[in-house]
C-alpha cells in the first residue's frame, strides 16, 4: 500500500519551484565539472596540496589582495549549492541545523569527489585546501539564505491557505442519517 503525503509530516514547496532547483542544481553542476575537470595545458604543475591550511597561508604570503580574490574563488565556486540543494529537496518545515548539515555534508562530498576526479586530469591539482574552502562556502550561502528564504514560503502558504478555506456555515440542525440495510442472502 502506498504512503500519501510526505513522511515526517512537514510541507513540501510547489513543485514548480522543486523541479526549478533541481534544473538549476543540475546546471551548476555541470559549469563545475567543466570549470574543474577539463585539461589544463600548463608548463608545469605543482604538487598535490594535502596539509590543511598551507595553501591558505600561500596565498596569504602573495599579499592581501590576491590572497582575498583566491580565497573568495574557492568559497563561491560551490556556494550556490547552499541554495540549490535545499531548493531541489522542497522541504519548507525542516530543522535549520538539520539542513544545514545535510547540504555542507552533500558539498563536502561534492567537492571530495571533483578533487579526486581531478588526479586523473592533466594540469590539475588536488588542494585539500579548495575542499575546505568550497565547504565552507556552501555553509556560509546556507545559513545567509535559507532560513529566511523558508520562513517567507511558510508565511506566504498560511496565507493562501487562510484565503482560499471556506468559511464553515451556521448549523442547521442535525445531518439525517440512513438506517443500515442488510445484504440480501
């Protein structure tokens, strides 16, 4: 027997807009794949970044400028994730912390996935730094968006849901019933 409704009990955002997020999510990302995964033609490479923080602390030693435009690429390349994963889910009554965890996790294993495919790609290099990044960015674009974002759907469902439910009408006395009829043998 099939479940009607969503389990849990909470609301499910128009599927419009679901299938919108799920497009959007779909499309961003492919421009990652494209913008990380394609061959570089480069001179040379340099070596895998495994130590957390040191390439951090590289681009801080360039100067504050180039160290602000590196870290800003690394925070917004996924960041829109932060938006489109909750989107493409469709849930308006869900715990903050809860989804929180749940897109930074999905990011997390997003961006561990892109620097892992990246080791077979000629002229790219694995930054543990960039995961790090990309994660945080993702967390960040949540927690600035998405709450508010919810908090506006579920206001803007309690009033069309308040417009569009009849009023009851006044009682007019008791409904009449049908006494049962038997089933013929």
């Amino acid at each position: 027997m099939q479940r009607q409704g969503s389990i849990g009990g909470s609301a499910a955002i128009s599927n419009p807009l679901r299938v919108t997020g799920s497009v959007l999510l779909v499309a961003h990302l492919a421009f990652v794949a494209w913008l990380t995964l394609r061959p570089l033609d480069v001179p040379w490479v340099m070596p895998a970044n495994l130590h957390p923080f040191a390439g951090i602390r590289a681009d801080l030693a360039l100067g504050w400028q180039e160290a602000a435009r590196r870290i800003a690429e690394g925070l917004a390349l996924l960041a829109p994730l932060g938006v489109l994963i909750p989107m493409a889910h469709g849930r308006i009554c869900a715990s903050p912390l809860g989804s929180l965890v749940r897109t930074a996790t999905a990011a997390a294993l997003i961006s561990l996935g892109i620097e892992l495919l990246q080791t077979g790609v000629p002229g790219q290099v694995v930054d543990v730094d960039s995961l790090l990044l990309n994660t945080v960015g993702v967390a960040l674009a949540h927690a600035s968006i998405v709450p508010a974002s919810r908090a506006w759907l579920r206001r803007k469902s309690q009033r069309a849901h308040r417009s569009t439910v009849p009023q009851e009408e006044p009682s007019q006395g008791r409904t009449p019933t049908i006494p049962r009829v038997g089933i013929a043998p």
